[in-house]
C-alpha cells in the first residue's frame, strides 16, 4: 500500500503512456516515488484523477503490461 499525494497525480508528467509491441492498446504507468506504477493500479488512479478534474476519461482501451498478462 502507498500514501499517494493528490498533489503528486495531479503533476502534468505523472502518468506516461508506452506502446508495446504485443498489443495495439498503450500500456499506462504511474511515476511514483522513483518507481513506475502499472496498470491495472495505474489506470485506477489516472481515472481518479480524471474525474477529479471533472473529466470523463473511460480507461477500457488501455492495456496492462506483458508481465500483468499471466
């Protein structure tokens, strides 16, 4: 479990999208701490911060990352 700062989701580099080759989807991360933060968790908390913001962001047409696929 993280203590995650609405501040630090709010940041406009927080949230990176990457492509992989296996999939046509992006793969989300999170910048947290000095460490990546994946989807699906990732994609949680960017929807989060999304609606916070008033926006409705739908994150269905995200992917998880290869290693998540198991």
């Amino acid at each position: 479990m993280h203590r995650i700062a609405l501040a630090d989701i709010e940041q406009p580099d927080a949230f990176d999208f990457v492509a992989i080759p296996q999939s046509e989807r992006r793969v989300i991360r999170f910048r947290h701490a000095g460490q990546y933060i994946h989807a699906p968790t990732a994609a949680l908390i960017y929807q989060f911060r999304e609606v916070l913001a008033g926006r409705d962001t739908r994150v269905a047409e995200l992917e998880q990352p290869v290693f998540a696929w198991k």
